[in-house]
C-alpha cells in the first residue's frame, strides 16, 4: 500500500521531528502533519502563534496529548 501526505512546506521542521521524536519515545506514531496541527492547537489556546518546545520531551507530550485522541491500528481500515 501507498502513502499519500500533502504537499506542504513545514515552517517549523525541527520542531515538528522533535515532536515526533517525543512521541514516538511513549510508543505513539506521530505524522508530520499531526505534529504540526497539535503544536498550532496547544499554541493557540496559548494565544500564541507558535510557542517554543519545552526543553523536556515529557512536557511537550503532556502539553499536546489532550488534542489527539487515541485509535489502535487496524489492518481492515
């Protein structure tokens, strides 16, 4: 199977990888796009733009963790 992702240019990209990286350390599969949306959500019930990742990746997940929700993978999807 193939995977499509979009076409976008990131304005963050090192953010994003560490996001990912933060996640994928606790077992979760973060995308690109995931990563950047739930950054946007947590910055702007921040009123901010984009906030700065904290030094600890534990505190980046806790910050962005209440805007995913949790799905297990299935393979008939």
């Amino acid at each position: 199977m193939k995977v499509l992702i979009p076409n976008h240019e990131y304005d963050y990209p090192e953010d994003i990888r560490r996001i990912q990286k933060a996640f994928a350390n606790k077992d979760f599969l973060v995308s690109k796009t995931t990563a950047e949306f739930i950054w946007l959500e947590y910055s702007d019930s921040m009123a901010a733009g984009w906030l700065c990742l904290p030094e600890s990746d534990d505190e980046i997940v806790a910050s962005a963790l209440p805007y995913l929700k949790y799905e297990e993978e299935n393979e008939n999807d």
